[in-house]
C-alpha cells in the first residue's frame, strides 16, 4: 500500500450557497440550534420540503471548509504512513454543473429554464460551490505541507474531468467557442490553481456572479499542488450561442456562449473517444499552465449494452482503445508534457454513477448473471499487464493476445 492513492472528497450538498468570506461570520451552530427536533430529523433525512432543504444547504456556511480541513487531517495522521498521493477533490468542474446547473446529478439543485428542480439557482450556486471548494482543496494541502508532508513524503493534488473541447464546424464562431469551453472546463480550476485568479474571459462574462478572491487567498491558491490529475475519456464539439448573451437568466453554458453539453449523449452511450484528444489536452497544460505534473487519474473504454448473457473474454476493442491513449500519451511526454501517470478505468467492472451496470470498464470482468458473481481476466486484462511488465504496445496475433496488429 506504499503508493496508494486515495480521494479525500468533500460531498457537494455540503457548498453554501452564501459568501463565506470571513471566518468570524460563521453562525451555521447559532443558526441550527434554532431550528426544532422534527425539524432537524426532516432536514438530515432530506425530505422533499424546499423550506427545509434551502435551510440546510444553506447552514453549511464557512464551517464547511473548516470541516474538510479537520477531515482531511484525520486521513493524513491515520494513513499518511502508507498512502503517498491524495487527492483532494474529485470532478469538481464537472459535480459542481451536474449538481447545481442541469440538476441531473446529487443534490440536484437547479433552477428553470436550466432543469427540473425543487430548489436552487442555476445562474448563481455553481460558481458558488467551486469557489469554496478550491478554497476546501487549499486549505488541505496547506495543512499537510506545514504538518505532514516532510515527514511523510508525499503529494497532495487535485482531480479534474478532462474533456477537450473542439469545434462543430469549420466557422470561426464555433473555433471560439470550443475555446471558451476550454477556459471554463479547465481553467476554471487551473487558472486560480496556477494563477490565484479565474480566466478573463469568465470574469468577464460571468460578472459579479462570479465571487471575488480575497489578496491572501489569491496568494495561496497559485502552486497548491503537486500534480494535477485528469480524468479523460472524449472530446466535446462545442458550437457558438451568442443569442445567450441577451437572455435574462443565464447559466454556466449560456455564460460561455457555447452549446457544449454533452450529458445526453452520454446518458444514452454515444461517446465521441478520440485518442488525439488527450494529446492537445496536455499540449494546453504545457502552454498555458506552465506544464505542471500531470497524471491521467481515469482512461478508460466501455461496452454499452444491456447485462451480458454470458462470459466474454474477446474485447478487442479495448485493447486497441488503449493502445492508441498510450501511444499518443507516449509521443506527448516525447513532446515535453510533464504526464507523470496513467491509470485505466478500470481494473473491474463496477457501478457506474451514471450508467449502473450497463457499461463495462474493466479489464477484469464480472458474471452478473452468475450466482456468485465470478470474476475473470479479459484479453485486454491479460495484454496489460503484459505490456506493464514490458511486453509490446501493439503485439502481434498470438495466443492470449488480445490486438491482431494491422
């Protein structure tokens, strides 16, 4: 377990919705302690009462970040000798719009035209709840740098989904949005990360829903990690939508002036993989972050069917899926890109959040239809670790060998 890698996430119906600028502010037990007994029982049950629900989201003020610390604290005194890289935050530039814009995943706040939702704001609550989660992600590798790092020696860092984001058509319009769409997928993490502040083009097209930095914070939020991680799995074809600028309400894709949502397409399975995509990824790390240490937290292909009927050990596919990632992967690190890892999804199948058991990531499978659930190695399990201890990217057709080179 010396090399363990473990995420210390703080839960997204946890981000307040009001600003926690000052420490001194925080009345979140003044402000519980005057709410009823049933009323507590309704509120930590999460009843469907809006009143309720907004009362508790809203508790969560700055005690929030304080509690991440003091969690984040107790990992490191109780694990810290063994696991060497933590990770702070999973998928916040992903959690923050799934939850808190569209409302299709936990808490699933949102509010109209943007989803169907029972409570929350669209246009506001997003930016809100990624500001103090980077704040949350600061404070814990604040922490463990003073407290732990020497002595335990190891790295603190945070995890992105990494979509790359290129234009629908051949238009100017469309090559400008897909960059905007860029800034506000990942810079708006690595900008405050590497920069202490956000990209100038969400400053100035979100405004004042945008919340402010304070001068201390804009000061430690720049190098607060010692790698960056990303989850990457396709690219995104972003097409203009200037018309949104003249709209009254707007949210975290209409700021961005983009139609770039690609949450329907992959509810239903239709995932654009394109190992190209990950390359230009790293090549914008490199430019325009100052190539900090990257590492590829998630890659991964997956059979989108329905349960299988039987065993199924052939998934060429897959092979061949990651062969091409580790190859483009290989070339960029030849280019310069500072990619520290990879990891693919995944070693097993699992739930997935999204799809149950409908998609297969793993390199191992699982008969689901089979009392006891047996596990078993697929031909792309078999050619991995294979390849890890040396063998060929792409071997040639031989027995259990899973790619038939071309």
């Amino acid at each position: 377990m010396s090399q363990s890698t473990i995420s210390i996430s703080l839960s997204l119906f946890r981000m307040n919705t009001t600003d926690c600028s000052a420490p001194d502010s925080c009345e979140c037990n003044n402000l519980w302690g005057t709410i009823s007994d049933t009323r507590k029982s309704r509120l930590l049950n999460q009843d469907e009462d809006p009143e309720f629900s907004d009362a508790l989201h809203k508790l969560n003020v700055l005690c929030c970040r304080d509690d991440y610390t003091a969690y984040a604290e107790a990992c490191f005194k109780s694990f810290g000798d063994r696991v060497k890289h933590w990770v702070t935050v999973n998928e916040p530039n992903i959690e923050t719009i799934g939850g808190l814009d569209s409302g299709v995943l936990p808490p699933q706040r949102c509010s109209h035209p943007f989803g169907n939702c029972t409570r929350g704001d669209s246009t506001t609550e997003p930016y809100i709840a990624a500001h103090h989660l980077l704040l949350a992600h600061a404070s814990a590798v604040s922490l463990y740098r003073a407290k732990y790092q020497a002595t335990q020696r190891g790295q603190i860092g945070i995890t992105l989904l990494g979509w790359w984001h290129e234009p629908a058509t051949d238009s100017s319009e469309d090559a400008a949005a897909a960059t905007r769409m860029n800034d506000f997928h990942i810079g708006w993490f690595m900008h405050p990360l590497v920069y202490g502040d956000y990209p100038a083009v969400m400053r100035s097209r979100v405004g004042a829903r945008l919340p402010d930095f304070t001068a201390e914070q804009s000061k430690k939020l720049p190098g607060s990690f010692d790698f960056a991680g990303f989850n990457h799995y396709l690219v995104v074809r972003a097409r203009a939508h200037d018309s949104a600028f003249n709209t009254k309400q707007r949210d975290y894709y209409a700021d961005a002036y983009a139609i770039a949502n690609p949450f329907d397409d992959i509810q239903e399975g239709h995932l654009e993989y394109a190992p190209w995509a990950l390359g230009r990824l790293l090549d914008h790390l490199k430019l325009k972050y100052g190539n900090p240490p990257v590492m590829i937290h998630e890659n991964g292909y997956a059979d989108a069917s329905e349960l299988p009927r039987k065993v199924e050990y052939e998934d060429d596919d897959r092979s061949e899926f990651l062969q091409d990632y580790l190859e483009v992967l290989y070339l960029s690190i030849r280019n310069g890109s500072n990619a520290r890892g990879y990891f693919v999804w995944s070693f097993l199948d699992v739930f997935e959040f999204l799809f149950g058991y409908r998609s297969r990531f793993g390199l191992c499978g699982v008969d689901m239809n089979g009392e006891g659930r047996t596990k078993y190695v697929r031909n792309s399990g078999r050619w991995y670790s294979g390849f890890l201890k040396g063998g060929e990217l792409r071997p040639a057709s031989s027995s259990g060998k899973a790619y038939v080179a071309a």
